[in-house]
C-alpha cells in the first residue's frame, strides 16, 4: 500500500512538471528579474527550446513628472513572421515573449509618403480615436525612407555566414536556407561580389570574392552545403568579417549575412561574448543583416542581438514566399542602409497630454540623455524601409506643471493645437556625426490614410491579444477581424488578407 502511494505520488509529480509549460504563457520566466524566456512546448515530438528575451510592456507614464519619451527605432519583422509559424505550422499560439508589438507593425507596407529632399525619410502622422479605448487616442508616426531600383544601388560585397551544424539539418533549416539565398543570388549584378564563410564544430571559407554574375558557380557551392556537427558560431563571425574586409569596396555595400537558428553551443556562446564580438567589428563600415531559420531549438535572444549591436536588421524566414519578401521585393532594405543610430524622442505638451504610452520598442528605450549621446548605438533604417510608431494618449485637464521644457515655459494659448513635438537624430552612413530633425505633432494631423490608421491599430491589438495586455480593455478577436478586414485597402501582395486569416486561425487556437 505504502509502494502504490509513492507511486501515485510519483505520477502526479510528473503529470505537474509535464502541464506547466502549456499555453501561451509558457514564455514567461519563474522570476521577474529573469532575462530569457524559453518555450517548453511540444513540436513534431519533440521539446521545444526556443528561447526569447522577457518583455515587460509598457504602461502609461505622467506628461507633468516625464514629459520624454526616447527610444531606437527597430526596422527587423522577424516577430511577426515568427508568429505566423507558431500559429500556421505548429498550431500553437506564440509564447508572450515571442510577440514584439513593433516588429508586426512594421512588417506590413503603409502609403506613407516618400522624402522629396535631401533628408533620408519623410515624416507622416494622424491623430484620432484609439479602437479599444474611447477615452484615449492614437498618435500614429510613419518614417519613410525613398524607395529605388536595385539596380542603380552602388556595388555590394556580400559575405554569407551560414550556419552548417547539426542543430541546422532539418528541412525548415539548412535547406530552406540554401533555396532562400539562391533567390538573392538572382538578384546580383556583374559588379557585386559574394563570399560564403560556413561553421560548424570549425570555420572556413568555401567561395572568395566570386563575381555576381557568376550564379551557377555560387549555386553549386550552396548545393554542396551539409549539416553536421557542433555550433562554433564565434570562430565563424570573426572569419566572416575578416573576409569582408579584405574585399571591401569603398563608397559600396559592405555586409555580413549571417542565416542561423542561433544556437550557438561551441566557443563563444554567452550573449554578452557574442555582443562584444560584434561591437568590435560595428564601425568597421561592414554592416550585419541576420536571417533566422528553424523551429524547436530557435534561439531569438541570441539572432536579434547580434543584428541590433552589429548596425544591422533581422528576419526570421519561414517560408519560401517570405525570403522572397525579404531577399527579392524589399532587397534595398534589406542590403542598404541609409541612415545608422537612428533615434525619436517625443516631449508631450500637458495642455493637451495628461499620459501617454509608447506600444512596443519595449527593448528600444533609451535614457533621454541618450538622444544626443552620438557614443550611443541605436537602430538603422534600409533603403525602403518604413518605422511605424503609436503612442496612445490620454488627454489633458490642463493641470499645471513647473517642469523647464518646451510646453512648461511656453504660453500656453501659443500652442493650443500642439500635441507633442517629435525630434529625430540620425547619421549618414559614413558618418559619426548626427544631424537631427524636428517636427510638431498636431492635434488635427491627418497625413497618414485612415485605412493605414485603423489597419495599424488591428496589428497592435493583435499583438496586445497574444501578450494578453492590461490595455486591451474588452479587446475581442472578432472586433479585430473586423477592422482589419475593412482596413486592407488595395494590398497588391496579400499580406493583409494574410493577416486577417492569422487572426481567424488563432481564434480556433484559443
């Protein structure tokens, strides 16, 4: 009797320790001061030991005690194309971790309006009701860079660092991988020049400084690619920017791409070895685009840090259509970057702000004194690319307040229709120097359509569904359909329908 109760005793221990990773708050930590988050859900049999760093969201703050708010911009999507693996292949809601709010939003295309000057984006902005909350509104930012013909982009020096271990065999790996760069291969010109640096348990060079029209022989050099073996992933980084180096173009494209699942388990493997590595070769002129792969043992803690310390932009590919997206449609932002250590900060006028909240960039803040700090790295905007940004607000009861900025010195009858006022500091790619740009935010802009307006919003309040936000209020699915399905506007590429079906899906899912 006293065997079988042990027994018993047993099997619900086990029964426990098997059901406390079920969900979609398997992401977070046992503690609030923990780092990273691990997603110990079941895939194709096996344990999921994907890993991603813990988001703590952020919530209203005070205009009259911290009237700034500053930050780095982010131009990575690999959230979002993260989550729609979760949800479209693994049948699972994403872990909250997994859910950056600002990377969903910048996945999707928005008619903003293109630079018409010498700047390197355009700034757009609305102002109108928040979907979820009739006492608050929206304050919806677009920065949009010019879009061009690949064509007529100066040279590039590519070096791809592929990730060849063990951990890359299966197929949504290492194959998926070698097809994704063969789309960017067909892209190349006579004047490009590609390089392919591989690592596994050790490092080497298997094509040097081959033409880009010369695509048959950079094909055959990918077909040869073969998983097996540990992750020396360090030994690979370091190779990979000697190489670049020594083939560097002056006034061209100088970059790394590394295509990983990031799990790094041989040499240098800590987060913050990898970081230093990085930063030792960030002013070196050769930029970092990071391309993640695969499921099961993802480590996005790792991939997005390498691509924010290395000047550089992330995506996470899970299929074939989006490497297509990345690699072919948006191939300037991916490769060219036009503007480095980009930085917003908005100060908030408390005749008409009384809080406001910034959605997302959660890892992006930055101290306020940072802004003007050109010694502090921060985000880097591609040719094309757009940065989404929403505030939402609450408004006003016109309290006094003896704070020395901008709206606390002025009259306040002189600023009446001012919201905010938005400063942006940016350097040119070849410079260490920052120039910034300063714009009013109005309490009746409109420059930004309101089906962009309202789509925008049915992203964020996805995003606040899957973390299950304190601010999502009576939030429902259904209402996000909704809106979003009345919000596609002409979608020539369908990743709005896309959207809205991810949406229906998840419903199922929870």
């Amino acid at each position: 009797m006293r065997r079988l109760k042990k027994i018993l005793i047993f099997s619900f221990l086990l029964f426990i320790v098997g059901c406390g990773g079920g969900g979609a708050d398997a992401s977070q930590g046992t503690s609030s001061g923990d780092m990273v988050s691990t997603a110990p859900l079941p895939i194709d049999g096996d344990i999921n030991r994907e890993e991603y760093d813990i988001i703590h969201e952020n919530i209203f703050k005070n205009v009259a005690t911290s009237p700034l708010s500053t930050f780095s911009v982010d131009v990575d999507t690999a959230s979002y194309s993260n989550i729609r693996r979760y949800i479209n292949v693994n049948n699972q809601l994403p872990p909250k971790d997994a859910v950056r709010t600002e990377e969903m939003l910048n996945y999707f295309n928005y008619k903003y309006r293109e630079p018409n000057s010498t700047m390197p984006f355009a700034i757009n902005k609305r102002v109108g009701s928040t979907f979820w909350n009739s006492n608050t509104k929206i304050i919806h930012i677009g920065l949009q860079t010019k879009k061009v013909d690949f064509s007529e982009l100066p040279a590039s020096n590519l070096v791809f660092l592929i990730d060849v271990s063990g951990s890359m065999s299966s197929r949504n790996k290492l194959p998926l991988l070698k097809r994704s760069i063969k789309l960017l291969v067909e892209q190349l010109r006579e004047k490009d020049r590609v390089s392919i640096v591989v690592y596994a348990g050790s490092s080497g060079l298997i094509l040097d400084k081959v033409k880009g029209s010369e695509k048959e022989k950079i094909i055959q050099a990918l077909d040869k690619l073969r998983a097996g073996g540990a992750t020396a992933g360090g030994e690979g980084i370091k190779l990979a920017y000697k190489v670049a180096m020594e083939s560097y173009i002056e006034d061209g494209n100088n970059r790394v791409i590394l295509a990983t699942d990031g799990d790094f388990n041989v040499g240098q493997t800590s987060e913050r070895e990898l970081e230093e590595l990085i930063e030792k070769n960030r002013d070196s002129g050769v930029y970092l685009t990071v391309l993640g792969f695969g499921m099961g043992n993802y480590k996005d803690n790792k991939v997005e840090t390498l691509a924010d310390k290395g000047n550089g932009n992330y995506a996470y590919i899970d299929n074939i259509l989006e490497a297509k997206k990345v690699l072919v449609k948006q191939i300037g932002g991916t490769l060219y970057t036009v503007a480095k250590d980009v930085k917003i900060q908005v100060e908030f006028n408390p005749l008409n702000v009384s809080a406001y909240r910034l959605i997302g960039y959660e890892n992006r803040k930055l101290e306020n004194e940072d802004f003007t700090n050109d010694n502090k790295d921060a985000g880097e905007v591609g040719m094309g690319h757009s940065v989404t940004v929403l505030y939402e607000i609450k408004p006003a009861n016109n309290q006094d307040t003896n704070d020395s900025l901008r709206y606390q010195d002025a009259i306040y009858t002189d600023l009446k229709n001012e919201l905010a006022t938005l400063k942006i500091r940016y350097k040119e790619p070849n410079s260490d120097t920052s120039k910034e740009i300063t714009n009013i935010i109005k309490v009746d802009d409109n420059g930004i359509e309101k089906e962009d307006f309202n789509f925008a919003q049915s992203v964020a309040g996805f995003s606040m569904i899957l973390r299950d936000s304190k601010f999502k209020a009576d939030l429902t699915l259904d209402k996000l359909i909704d809106l979003a399905d009345k919000s596609k506007g002409d979608d020539v590429d369908g990743y709005r329908e896309e959207f809205v079906n991810l949406m229906r899906k998840s419903k199922n899912l929870e």
